[in-house]
C-alpha cells in the first residue's frame, strides 16, 4: 500500500507525518493524473469504483469541446491537454463471480410450448418479483413438450420448485446478475418430478425462509 501511494504521490507515507488530509488530497490528484497505462494499482487492491468514476469524469469532459485542458491547481497550469483526454478514459472492469444458486417456488406465466431456448417467465410465488430464465433441464423440457405436465386448463396458476442459477459479474465495481437459468425443475404443480437433495435444502435459500430475508432481494429478477 505505501508503495501504490508513493507511486501516485512521489512520496512515501512516512514523510506526510501526521499530515494525512495532504497525503489523502496528493493521492487524488495523483490518481486523476495518471492515464490508464501509467495507473499501477495492486492486485490486493479493488479500485474498481474510483475507476470508473474517473473513466466518466474525462469522458464528460472530453464531450465538452469548451474544456481545452485538466489542471489540479489554482493556476492555470493544465497538465493534462485536450488531445490527451482519450488515454484517461478506461473501459469497464468486468470480473467473474461465482454462480449464486436459489431454491425457489415459481408461478408460469408464459410458457415456452415449443423446442426452443426462448426463455420462459415466472413470478417468485413468494417475492411477486418477475423473473425471465432459459430452461436448462432438458429432461423436463422434453417431458413438458411432450405433455407429461400439461397446464391447468382452469384459471389456478401452475407452478413449479426449482433450482435457479443466477450468472454474476462484478462490473465497475458493481454486482450485476447477466444470466439466470432453471437448472432443475424438481415439483410441476402437484407432481414430484424428482426429489429436493438434502444438501440443497440445508445450504441455499430457500422455499421455508420467511419472506423478510435478504438473500432473493440482492438481486432484481426481472
């Protein structure tokens, strides 16, 4: 850490003494400074946020055609020129995360009755929150087309038990769900197709929680 600050200050902690708010100010500066490829930032170290801050603060910039140059002084020493705005602006960070899997009661709403990948759409019977998925259970999409789980002819809502898998990123520093899947349909309305594993029931969220608990709120399901 004090090598990263050294690196955007020209000095090392140690000589701010107890001088922090000058130390804090320099490091800005120093960070807004830099341009993409001379910005060293340590692995140990998410500044993915302040990134993307700054990524937008030079791309506002640069629209504007009055603004001929960024200086971080009172005078008019602008350090950074126009023509030069373009290597301050980054693209977005994206970075993998682990699938997070949910139990979860849904009701049909629209249905897919054909062989295709379109994504179906349900309701969260117990959140009401809408939710859009690819069926990836490829048994019960067979069996459903083939009409082994017909719907109710009558105004009831079908509904399933299923394992939803929702694909994450972190984006800019941001969790964003990009993906979500029907892994496993495991009840179509009064039919078991196959039972819940008990492993499943004791490690994910799931049907028996009550509904004020936060884990199906992290994300928008929509």
């Amino acid at each position: 850490m004090s090598g990263f600050i050294k690196g955007l200050t020209g000095k090392a902690p140690s000589e701010y003494g107890e001088n922090h708010g000058e130390m804090v100010k320099d490091s800005i500066i120093g960070f807004y400074s830099q341009d993409t490829e001379q910005l060293k930032i340590p692995q140990e170290i998410n500044l993915d946020i302040a990134i993307k801050a700054k990524s937008d603060f030079y791309t506002m910039c640069s629209k504007n055609i009055d603004i001929k140059g960024i200086g971080f002084t009172n005078d008019r020493n602008f350090i950074i020129k126009r023509p030069d705005l373009p290597r301050y602006i980054s693209q977005d960070i994206i970075r993998e995360l682990p699938d997070t899997l949910v139990l979860q009661e849904l009701t049909i709403y629209k249905p897919v009755n054909i062989p295709s990948d379109n994504q179906w759409s349900f309701k969260d019977k117990k959140t009401k929150q809408n939710l859009n998925a690819n069926i990836t259970d490829e048994e019960f999409k067979n069996d459903f087309l083939l009409g082994q789980y017909p719907l109710k002819s009558t105004r009831n809502n079908d509904i399933i038990t299923a394992l939803v898998r929702y694909e994450r990123q972190m984006i800019n520093g941001e969790e964003k769900v990009v993906g979500k899947k029907i892994d496993t349909v495991f009840k179509f309305n009064d039919t078991e197709i196959k039972p819940i594993p008990k492993q499943l029931l004791f490690n994910l969220p799931h049907l028996s929680q009550s509904q004020d608990e936060p884990e199906l709120d992290l994300f928008d399901i929509r």
